[in-house]
C-alpha cells in the first residue's frame, strides 16, 4: 500500500513535502538566536550536539532560568511554530544542530 493511500485508510489527506533545511550554530553565555523565523515551516527541531549543557527557547528573552534544558544528544521539537528559536548556555559553548521542514 503506498503511503497516499494509507493516509486516505487512515483518513488523512496527504499534505506536500516541505522543504528540509538544516545547520548549525554555537550558543554561549549571551542569548543567540539559533534558527530565525520562517513563515513557511511546519516544525523546527534544535539538538545540542555538544558536551556543554545548553537551553533553548522560542523568545528572545531567554535566561537559563527560563529555556529547556538540552543536555548532549537532547534535542527540543516545536511543531507549527513560525518564530525564532534562541539558545544560551550557562557556562562555555555548546553547538547546536537544527532542522526546520
């Protein structure tokens, strides 16, 4: 069964491909901004890649009191979220790898 057909078995109208982009990015102890605002994603997901502990927040107004907690290999998914995502690490630099479709 091809996987049009097991959408329309499920009762799902298949939606077109979006277009994949993806890369990284350092973070330190000042706010920076990951991934910037796409109007046209459907989700964006950040996985820290590094040993350092980094957070990560969809508001520019990130803190290590406010962000999600990424430790390595962690990684954090916002689905239908069009904003920028911003990250900060509490001590060093941590490297991020993000994926947005």
């Amino acid at each position: 069964m091809s996987e049009g057909d097991q959408a329309k078995w499920r009762g799902v109208r298949p939606t077109p491909a979006s277009t994949l982009t993806s890369g990284q990015h350092a973070a330190g102890v000042a706010a920076a901004q990951i991934v910037a605002a796409n109007a046209a994603r459907d989700y964006v997901l950040v996985k820290n890649i590094s040993a350092n502990d980094v957070y990560v927040r969809p508001a520019a107004a990130i803190t290590v009191a406010n962000g999600e907690l990424l430790h390595e290999g962690d990684y954090a998914l916002y689905e239908g979220y069009l904003g920028a995502v911003f990250g900060i690490t509490p001590a060093g630099a941590a490297t991020l790898y993000y994926e947005e479709g």
